[in-house]
C-alpha cells in the first residue's frame, strides 16, 4: 500500500470562484483573511511558532520578574500574590505556551515534508489546533484583565486550588484556558499520527522515516493518551470549585493525592512530549553539520519508542515526599533510574555522529551541541532525584529547579532554537546572519548556566521552591544575585535573536535576496523542494529508496565509506529548485472559516464556566457557545474538504482558483462526523470519506 | 483540462461503487485516514474513561456518617433493563451498517433510527434515574462517592447524547440523499463511536452497579 | 496512477486483503445471535448479583464483562477481522489505561485485603462544610 501524490493537471481555461454552504468559501492565498482561513500546515506552522515566540517573550518577563524579586532578601518587587500569580503564570506559559508549540510548530511544518505529503492527514482539524492553542493562551491571559491570573502553580495541587483556599476566578481560568488548549493537541495528536502512518510516499517504510518524524511520532502518541488524565483531572477539579463536588475536598472525604496522581499520569508523559521534539531536531541537525548518518538510526529509534512506553512508569517520583510507602517508592526509584538508559544512548549516539564527522559549528550546530552537553547535565541531576531518600531532601527546593531549567531550557529550547536556525532557509527562504546567530548562542550558554547552575547550590543549601522572598542571613544572596545577572544575559541574548530576524528579513527584501532550495546539503526531504516550499510542498510524488533519501540522491560510498558525489549531484540539486510549470496546477485541500469559528465558541463557551461559578444564568453563556459549536461542526461536516476542482494551485503566484467546470457535480458531501481526506489524492472530493 | 478533472472524479466514484464498503484507500496502512483518526481517539478515550471509572472504583465507598452513598440507592433491575437497551443498540447499529454496505438506504435508515431511539431511551432511562437518587438524598454535594458516580455516568451520557445526535444527522443526510452507499465507512465510522460508548458502558455496568462493595 | 492500481487485481495483492476476498462481515443472523449472547450474560451478572456467593462473585461479574468488552469489540467493531493497525491503536490506549489506573489502585490499596482499605464510611465530618 502506498500514499501517491496526485501529480499536476492542466489549469482550465476559465476558473471562477464558488460559494458553497453557509460561508463562501475563501480563496485568496495572501493577505489577512488568508491566514485566517488557511489550512495550509506550512502556515498552521507559522502561525504555531511566531504565538508561540510571543508567549515566549511574556514568560521571558515573567521569569525577569522572579529573578528580580529574588536577587536579594526581603525583595519588594512582588508581593507573596504577586509572586504566586507570576511564577505560575511563567510554568504554565513555558509549559503550554511556548515549548508544546513550538514543538508543535516544527510538527506541523515538517512532517508532511518529511513523508512526501502534501499536507497533514486533515487540514482543517489542524487549523483548529492552532485557533484553540491561541484562544486558550488568551482565554489565560484575560485573567489580567479580570480579577487575578491563575496563582496555584502550574501543577494546581488540590485543595489549595478549591473553592476554600482559591476563592476568586484566577484557578477558573487556569482550567479553562489548559481545558481549551488540551482540545488543540488531542485534535493535533490524531491528525498528525493518521498522516505518519497513513500518508508516507511510496517507498517509505516506517524504518525509513527520518528521526525527526520518528520522535514526532512518538510525542503525539504521548499526548494521545495524556491529555485526557490531565483534561479529567481539570474537569474534577472544575466541578469541585462549581458544583460542589468532593472529589478533591478532604473534609468530606476526598482525597488530594488522587489530584497528584491524576496530574502526574499526564505530568510525566508530559515532559517527555517536551523534550522528544527537540531530540529530533537534533537528530535531524548533527548529521548534517557532521556530514555524516545519524549514528545508529534504529537505535535512536527504539529508544525514542523505549522513552515513550518507559515515560508511563514513573510518575510517581513526582510524588516522593507524599507519603505513598516503601513499597511505590522503592519501585518507582528503580523505574526511574532505567528510563535514563534509552536517552544516554541517545547522548552517546549523538557523539557517535559528530565523531570523525566533518563538523561545520553553524548556529544551528551549535545549539544542537548545546542540547546535548545541557541535557546531560539536567539529565545526571535528574538522576540523583531518582535515589529517592535524596529526593526527599532535594524535592520542593532550588535543586529541582536547576533539573527541570537543564532539561527544558537547556535540552527543549536549545534544541528548538537549532531547529530555527536550521529550517528558517526553508521556512522563510532567508538565511539568519550567521555571527548574530553566534553571539545570541555564546549569551545564551553563559547567560543559561549563570542563571540555572547556582540553583543546585541553593537547592541543596535549602532554599525551598516557590517562597516569594527570603530573610537576612540565609547565606543565599550570592548565588540569587548570581542568577539574575545571568537571567538578563539570556534576555539579551533573545534580543540578538530578534534583531537578527528584523536584520535578515530587511536585508533579503532590499536586495532581493534567495535561498537556494538546500543551502546546508542536508538529508531530508525537505531540502528537496524550493525554499520558500511553495504551497503543494512537491510536485510529484518522491520515490523512497533509503532512510535520508535525499542524500543518496547526491552522495554515494565509494568501497572504503567514504562519501562521494554522484554524477546526479548537480541534476538533483536543480531539481530541488524546480516549481509548476506554467499551465500546470495541482488540487490541495481548500481554505475554510470553520476552524477560527469552532475555536472562537469553545472561547465564548468556557467564559460561561468561569462566570457560571458566581451566578447560575452565565451558563446560558456557555450554552451560547455549544450552540455555536454544533451548528458550526455541522457546517464543517457538510462543507468538502476539497470543492470540486476548486483550490488548484497554480505556478504562477500560488494563485487559488476556483471553478465549477459544466456538467461536474457539486461537491460529493461528507457527512457529520469529522471525517477526514486524503488531500494530495482526492479529485472530485469523493473517495475516502469527505468532510475533514 | 476541466475535462482531465472531471474524468478523474468519474473514476473515483465508479470505484469506490463497485467496492462499496470494501475499498482499499491509497493510504499506507490501507485503511482510510478517518478510520484509523477514529481509532486513535478511541484509544484516547479509554484514558479518558479510565480516569473516571478508577475515580469511582476508588471513591465509591467514600461517604460520610449519615450521607447517601450510590450503593444505597441503586434500583439494579431498573438499570439492567437499560443497560440492555444499550447493548441492543449495538445490534441496531451494525446492522444498519450491514444493510448500507448492501446499499439498501431505507433499511439502514430504519436501523440507524431504531440506534438513536435506543440510546435515547437509556438516556431517559438514565435521566430518572438520577432524578429518583436526588430526591432521595443523593447530589453531586452528597460526598465522593456521589460526585464520582454522578461525573462518571455524567460524561457517558453526554458521550451518548452527542453519539444519538450524529445517528439523527447521519438518518437525514441518508434522507437527502447526500450520503450514498459509496460512502458506506462514514456509517462504519459514526457505528465504531457508538459501540465504543457502548462497551463504555459494559465496564461502568460491572465496575459501578454491579460490583458488590 | 492511484485509480488503476486499485483495479480487482490491485485488492488481492493488498494487505489485508485476503480477509475481504475470501471472507466477508458477519452475516445479519450471526448479529443476532451475537447480540443473544450478550444478552444472556448480562442476565446471568444480574442473576450473581442476586444470589448470595460472596467473594466469588467481584471475579465472575468481571470475566462477564471483559466477555462483553472481546464481544463487542471484536465483533461488533470488527476488530478481529481488521487491519492490524486498528487493533494496534485501540489496544494500546486500553493496555495503556489499565496499567496506569491498577498502578494508582494498588496506591490506594484498592486491590488488597479489605481491611487495608483506607474508606471512611465511618468518619464523623466535624469539620465545617464550606
């Protein structure tokens, strides 16, 4: 069984657009409104990384913020409400915010690069995804305008987030806003998993994909079975705080460590969906900046796999101060300390790469290396709290802090920042400067390691986690002063960044600049269309030979393994280049309203929940926004995923066209429960099912 | 040329015809992007069902001196009658399936009429159900045991509301004419959720009615 | 192109395939007859429930139901006659599930001895409702 791409039909003489159902159907492929109704993954991905990039920023602040109430004792930037509000804020931000999207925004772009699709298996579930994860980042943040932000951690332990202790609505926009954004990627993680496994060009196996896709792969599996643990969670504690229920409400019962638990079924895997992308990156770059195959492909493989299945056992070291017993403790301690194995390999692998390669030290090399030398120091510390009887004197303190700052900051973003480096040629079609990319990565490993090294000293000197201020005399005021020197370096160093985006972006339109379709000569499938990819990603279906096809369609071994041009070198490089011919136009899925709209209800929806707490008739509100909901659903299933020969894509400015040629029927319609299409197959919008 | 498209489409349907219910989707898998979607969020829902029902099995004897707990107030005959109308729901339902893949529409509207009419018989059944544990003392507020029960059976319920109501949209898209037996996966489909809510609640029959404390 | 590898030829190499040709869906009676079965055991849980049997019948109502569960999942949601893939989803998030939420019972010490089970019929609430 194969996934072939369509290849391109002749344009038709006289295309016009169609209306069809409620909304016309958009058609323009540039300016505001196209964005607003694409469903092109390549702009879902856009869209994913520049909110989460402004997330980012507002986390940044908050973290600014922290440190500087913290830099010296008895600090008077924040009072204890203040400070609770802010540090949860940070956590959930980074957390939900920043790094899930961004990963989320490489996830998007690459893999239907990387398999030899068109788009994602349903284009415009993706484009809800993404209206969900921006309507539940501001559906968080509105909470600055009313009444207070959450300020129960990002981890919101019961009771403390009860109605008692957490009267006012800060904890209900908490659950709302994460209820929202865990819609966006349960919906993502079915999307995306369908396309790995169903819309893979002919040729490639499973065990040909990239590694990149591969960790992707397993990250959407992870948030397929965590995100309904943490969305029951939420709802429990939504009903407590609404209804009066007592799931959570020890003085009728209830149980806080069933809170613990349930968050920690979804926390754990949680972590593992932050990092897994990162991982693949860096998989993706080191061996192109070491000119040589990533060390050991099936190992990092079924390590990747190992980490996803592995990820599940050990949750309860979240918990080792709870007062579970010896015998969870002790089993959980040891299930921990084996989930260190598949991702050491992982670090060996890595060096396994760069060893005897040709190392290049680009930017994105550099914060690749940089992921692998951090990751291992969060990764050893993070060891050392697997030895639970030292766990107890490390959890709740400043050391946990420097673990998890290593692993995500170091290990997450690092990786993520590589991932920048490295796909914005394609992305963008510019190429970011070079030596501003290296200043912002030297800030960043001086500012990081100034910021996060001293916590493991004040951790085990016993500063506690989540204390607003500190006294005279705890001896703690150096390393505190230490880091928030080094947290204005990394604000610094994000600074470059920008400037260097702004930089390139003025630079390239000024002299009318363009980036050849694979300026790095990399592996992937991606680097063998055009940069910027045009809208239909390939023309025609690549044929998969081997794991990297693309390189082996530029390089060869010669007996002794050592790399060698082919003779095809030249002619596979300009075909990279190549676009439609003129005439020539292919069918891609067609742009829709829906998605902006369902998030939009879901939005309005949850404000009722909110505000149903104070007063019974605001559920009408909710109700308001399920009524929305359901007739928007329903329009969406009966709207095609593709308009008969409509949505044809063409050479000439990635123009959409429609056309309602005589005697074609109308669209074929789907029927009401969000099916799918096979975007790249369909012609007439009739096989495979319809309305996705 | 418009015509190469039209041909195309042509095609594909006369495919798909002769294969009703049967086609081999060009995917990798061989199976059709919206079955193996609607597979994977069925195995989502086993852990969004799991947490519920681990939530119940453990608070199900939580309730205070002089509270109502749910065992107290269970009427088993009452629940069994409708458990079993869900069950034959089920039955209902493939064999609107069974009729469709044979292209017999009226009949697979018939039995696609009789599943939701099942369903919202047990969600009647269900709703008296509830209005007999109020009155007699058992509420969400009640205790663990009462909110467990009530946000378990809450959420099932709504599973089957939401299940009757794509049955419903399915009946009149058949009606109008706009879903054909071509399209035979999409009743496969809608039919793989309602089984999935009924086997839902096969467990949460045993785990929470039947099981003694 | 796509449309032609799909001719009758196409179905017999597929994989997968070999299950369509030879066989096809249960037939409308074996439903029937399926759905009796089902019937029948959830009679017979109610009926334990009835009579007086003691530890035995926790074990025997849930050998019912994971019955129902092979049942209905196998032949209802023709899981059995499928492609792997399918199976493969749904028994991972099950397998999944299970693993996950018996870990958090033996937490609660749900599945040991009754008198290590940590329930409060007997707590006097003394402290105020909010």
């Amino acid at each position: 069984m194969t996934s072939v791409l369509e290849p391109p039909v002749l344009l038709p003489e006289d295309p016009r657009p169609i209306a069809s159902g409620a909304l016309r159907r958009p058609a323009r492929t540039d300016g505001f409104w196209s964005w607003i109704t694409s469903i092109d993954h390549k702009r879902v991905g856009i869209m994913y990384g520049v909110t989460a990039m402004t997330f980012f920023v507002i986390g940044g602040f908050e973290a600014l913020l922290i440190r500087l109430q913290l830099a010296s004792p008895n600090g008077r930037i924040l009072d204890a409400n203040a400070y609770n509000e802010v540090f949860t804020m940070h956590g959930t931000t980074m957390v939900f915010l920043v790094v899930m999207p961004l990963g989320a925004a490489f996830m998007n772009y690459l893999i239907p690069l990387q398999v030899g699709a068109r788009d994602v298996a349903f284009p415009r579930l993706n484009a809800l995804s993404y209206w969900l994860f921006l309507f539940g980042g501001l559906f968080l943040y509105s909470s600055v305008f009313l009444g207070g932000m959450p300020n129960g951690g990002w981890f919101g332990y019961a009771p403390n987030t009860s109605i008692v202790y957490s009267p006012g609505h800060n904890i209900d926009f908490w659950i709302g806003g994460l209820l929202i954004t865990g819609i966006a990627s349960t919906v993502g993680a079915v999307n995306l998993i369908t396309t790995c496994l169903n819309m893979r060009a002919p040729g490639m196996g499973l065990f040909r994909m990239p590694v990149f896709t591969w960790m992707a792969l397993v990250t959407q599996f992870l948030l397929l079975f965590a995100l309904p643990v943490i969305t029951i969670a939420l709802f429990l504690l939504m009903f407590d705080r609404n209804f009066g229920a007592n799931f959570f409400n020890p003085a009728n019962g209830g149980d806080p460590v069933l809170w613990q638990h349930l968050f920690w079924l979804f926390g754990h895997p949680e972590v593992y969906i932050m990092i897994m992308p990162a991982f693949g990156i860096v998989s993706e770059v080191i061996p192109t900046f070491s000119r040589k195959p990533l060390f050991g492909y099936k190992v990092m493989v079924f390590s990747g796999i190992a980490i996803g299945f592995m990820g599940w056992g050990v949750w309860v070291h979240h918990m080792f101060a709870v007062g579970l017993g010896p015998v969870s403790i002790t089993a959980f301690s040891i299930s921990t300390m084996f989930i260190a194995v598949p991702t050491g390999v992982k670090i060996f692998n890595w060096i396994g790469t760069m060893w005897k390669g040709s190392l290049r030290f680009t930017s994105a090399m550099l914060f690749a290396v940089g992921l692998v030398s951090m990751f291992t120091i969060g990764g050893l510390s993070g060891v050392t709290h697997s030895v639970s009887p030292h766990d107890r004197q490390q959890t709740d303190t400043y050391y946990i802090v420097a673990h998890f700052h290593y692993v995500l900051f170091g290990g997450a973003v690092f990786g993520i920042f590589a991932g920048i480096y490295f796909w914005y040629p394609k992305v963008f079609g510019q190429l970011l400067d070079e030596r501003l990319g290296k200043v912002h990565f030297w800030l960043w490993i001086v500012g990081f390691n100034l910021t996060f090294a001293p916590h493991h000293i004040l951790g085990l000197q016993g500063m506690p986690r989540r204390i607003y201020t500190y006294p005279e005399g705890t001896g703690w005021d150096f390393w505190n002063m230490v880091s928030t020197v080094g947290s204005f370096i990394i604000a610094l160093g994000l600074l470059v960044f920008f400037a260097n985006v702004r930089r390139t972006d003025k630079r390239h339109k000024r002299d009318h600049l363009t980036v050849e379709a694979d300026p790095w000569d990399a592996r992937g499938l991606e680097w063998s269309t055009p940069s910027p990819v045009p809208a239909y990603n390939f023309i025609e279906s690549p044929e998969i030979h081997a794991v990297d096809d693309w390189w082996h369609r530029k390089y060869t071994e010669d007996e002794d393994g050592r790399m060698q041009r082919l003779d095809d070198y030249d002619k596979a490089k300009a075909s990279a280049e190549e676009h439609l011919k003129p005439g020539q136009a292919v069918h891609l899925p067609s742009p829709s309203f829906y998605p902006i709209i369902a998030a939009a209800a879901i939005f309005v929806a949850m404000f009722g929940v909110v505000y149903g707490r104070s007063a019974g008739a605001n559920y009408a509100i909710t109700g308001l926004g399920v009524l929305v909901l359901v007739c928007t659903l329903i329009a969406w299933a009966l709207e095609p995923s593709t308009e008969p020969d409509d949505a044809l894509v063409d050479a000439d400015a990635d123009r959409l066209l429609g056309l309602a040629p005589a005697g074609s029927a109308q669209a074929e319609l789907g029927s009401g429960d969000g099916g799918g299409d096979q975007p790249a197959l369909t012609s007439g919008g009739s096989s495979g099912g319809g309305a996705g | 040329m418009a015509a190469v498209a039209v041909e195309h489409g042509s095609e594909e349907v006369e495919h798909q015809a002769e294969a009703s219910g049967h086609a081999h989707p060009p995917t990798n898998t061989g199976i059709s992007n919206d079955k193996v979607a609607m597979w994977a969020f069925l195995g989502s829902e086993c852990l969004l069902f799991g947490a519920l029902i681990s939530t119940f099995f453990l608070y199900r004897s939580r309730a205070p001196l002089g509270t109502v707990k749910p065992h107290d107030v269970y009427d088993i005959p009452f629940t069994s009658v409708s458990s079993f109308i869900l069950l034959m729901s089920s039955l209902t339902m493939v064999l609107a399936l069974s009729a469709f893949n044979r292209a017999d529409s009226r009949r697979a509207m018939v039995w696609l009429s009789a599943t939701a009419l099942l369903g919202a018989t047990f969600l009647g059944g269900q709703i008296y159900e509830f209005t007999v544990f109020i009155r007699e003392g058992m509420t969400m507020k009640t205790n663990p045991a009462s909110s467990a029960f009530y946000v378990l059976t809450g959420f099932h319920g709504t599973h089957v509301g939401i299940g009757v109501l794509m049955l419903l949209a399915l009946v009149i898209l058949i009606r109008k004419g706009r879903l054909t037996p071509e399209r035979a996966e999409t009743i496969e489909i809608a039919g793989l959720y309602w089984h999935f809510v009924d086997v839902v609640w096969v467990v949460v029959f045993t785990v929470v009615y039947l099981l003694p404390l | 192109m796509t449309t032609t590898e799909h001719g009758p030829a196409g179905h017999a190499d597929a994989p997968d395939a070999a299950h369509d040709a030879a066989h096809d869906h249960p037939t409308e009676k074996k439903y029937w007859i399926i759905a009796l079965i089902l019937g029948v055991i959830t009679a017979f849980e109610v009926a334990l429930t009835y009579l007086d049997l003691g530890d035995a019948v926790a074990p025997m109502l849930l050998m019912g139901m994971v019955a129902k569960f092979f049942i209905v999942a196998s032949y209802f949601m023709h899981l059995k006659f499928d492609a792997r893939v399918t199976r493969r989803l749904f028994i991972s998030g099950l397998s999944l599930a299970l693993f996950c939420y018996l870990g958090v019972f033996m937490m609660f010490r749900q599945l040991g001895p009754r008198s290590d089970r940590q329930d409060i019929n007997l707590i006097e609430t003394g402290v105020p409702q909010r």
